[in-house]
C-alpha cells in the first residue's frame, strides 16, 4: 500500500538550509525544541539532492516518469512516490543569502516543481531589505524571517504544516478512489 | 575554588557582559535553549562561534594586508561574521563588523 503514512502522524520533518554552521545548529535546535524533526543542509543544491531533484534538469517531471517503475498506475501513485523520495519532507526553511544558490533560487525551484510546488517555504535573512522580503512572499515563500531566527517564529510554522498535513490526507484519499476505479476493470 | 563559588563567578562575568553591552538579549535566548536533554548547547554554539570566528579574522586580517584590497571579497567575510555574531548575541562584535563595512564601503567607492 503505497499510500500508507509510514511517518508519525504527529511530526513534522523540517528541511533547514544554511550555509552558516552556527545558524545551522541554532535553527536546528530552535526546531527540535518545538518538536520537529529536522534535516540541515548546508546549500540549495544539497536541499534539493535530499529531495530527490537533480539540480540540472529544467524538467523535472520527465525526470520522475522515467524513474518510475511502477507501471500499475501511473498519476495516481506518481504523487506519493514523489513525496517518498524527498523522505516526507513537510517545510523547507532556507537562509536567503547563501554562495552559489540563495534561497530565492532554491524557493523558485521547487515552486517549479510539480511534485514539491506543495510544501511550504519559509525565507530567512540577516537583512532587512522590504523589496526582497515583498518578492520572496509573492514568489511563493509562506513567511520571512529575520534573522537571528526565535522560537516565537518558528512557532508560526506550525499553522503551515497543518495547512500541508490536511491537504496531503485529501490527496491520499482522492488516490484510494482512483485505485478502487481503475483496479475494478 | 569550589564548583559553587567557580559557578558565581561566571553567572557575575556573563551578567557584567550584558551591562557592559558586550552580549544582548539573543544570548539569553540560546542560554534558553540548554535543557537536560541538550546540557552542553551553550558550550557548543560559543565553540562553533570562536573556531568560525578566528578563521573569518584571519581572512579579513589578510585581505586587508594586500596593497589592493578587494573589499567586495572582503564585504563577504564580515557579512558572515557579523551573521553568526548576531545569532549568539554577540552584540559588540556585531556592531564593530558593522562599522567595518561600512568604512569599507566608502573606501571602496574612493577606489
């Protein structure tokens, strides 16, 4: 049953990126306190190769259709085998300036992406720039945090994976009638 | 000295820290975060700290060492340095990379 939550319903896994190790360990910290699970990377590019997207594809979709080897049904379970792959990844917090990918790049990437355009992205930054905090949020970004980040923001999130967490049962649902559907011929 | 009186002492130094402007509220709030399950957090963030500091120290000491001194290069290292200064509560140290790029930025359109 590929549909099965094999996670603890109750937690939620926070993918933290920053390529700061103190902030790193800091926003960790300030995470499992709050009872999440946390993974930190320390770049965009590693964010997105523990989710499972390679960096380079410009499409990422094609990418998944010819890994996917599950040929009983092919949208139904494309979703969560997705969701599989970036190992239940319920939130992304990213620091905004970072070498190479910042976070804007990383938060434009994976709203591109079908299968993980869902999962909420939280922008952090040391700077206090409106016109970047105004793009990060209309490009996607659910909050902006300043930076040094506290536990009353990180309680804020929680609103978010709730938001995330009740929309993944309505998907799971809607693929158990697709099932019963196409397994009825 | 006794473990007692060694303890007083470093409650009196760190608090002398906060009044002197030298540690600001963020420090309050990593101290904050210690607990029985993470009794050591402190101690690891201000050693992550002290390493990632003197590493970024000596990168601007020799930056600034060359007789053309790349100040965007430069720029860098004290925007990290007063990143990680700012998340442990290192209010002074802050301050100082703030006014370190600052001059910096002004010489650099000098140059």
């Amino acid at each position: 049953m590929g549909m099965a939550i094999d996670r603890d319903d109750t937690q939620f896994h926070v993918l933290a990126v920053d390529d700061s190790l103190i902030d790193r360990k800091l926003i960790e910290r300030l995470l499992k306190t709050s009872s999440f699970q946390v993974t930190a990377v320390d770049s965009g590019s590693k964010a997105l190769e523990f989710l499972g997207l390679n960096n380079n594809d410009a499409d990422d979709d094609e990418e998944y259709e010819q890994r996917d080897s599950n040929t009983e049904s092919v949208s139904s379970d494309e979703d969560q085998d997705h969701q599989d792959l970036g190992l239940g990844v319920n939130l992304i917090i990213t620091d905004y300036c970072m070498p190479g990918m910042t976070g804007y790049d990383l938060l434009k990437k994976i709203k591109k992406s079908s299968s993980f355009k869902d999962i909420p992205v939280v922008i952090m930054s040391s700077e206090n720039i409106p016109s970047r905090i105004n793009r990060c949020l209309e490009d996607g970004a659910e909050e902006f945090f300043l930076k040094p980040v506290q536990l009353s923001d990180v309680n804020k999130l929680r609103p978010h994976l709730m938001k995330g967490r009740s929309k993944d049962i309505d998907s799971s649902h809607k693929t158990t009638s697709t099932r019963l559907i196409s397994s009825g011929n | 000295m006794d473990l007692a009186a060694l303890k007083t002492q470093l409650k009196n130094f760190v608090q002398s820290m906060f009044e002197e402007g030298v540690l600001d509220n963020q420090f309050s709030q990593i101290q904050a975060l210690q607990d029985s399950t993470n009794p050591n957090f402190v101690e690891e963030v201000i050693t992550l700290f002290c390493n990632d500091a003197e590493r970024i120290i000596n990168e601007i000491n020799r930056n600034l060492g060359y007789q053309n001194v790349d100040f965007s290069n430069l720029d860098s290292y004290v925007h990290q340095l007063k990143g990680s200064s700012s998340s442990i509560g290192a209010n002074r140290l802050k301050l100082a990379c703030a006014n370190l790029r600052q001059a910096s930025d002004e010489r650099n359109k000098e140059g």
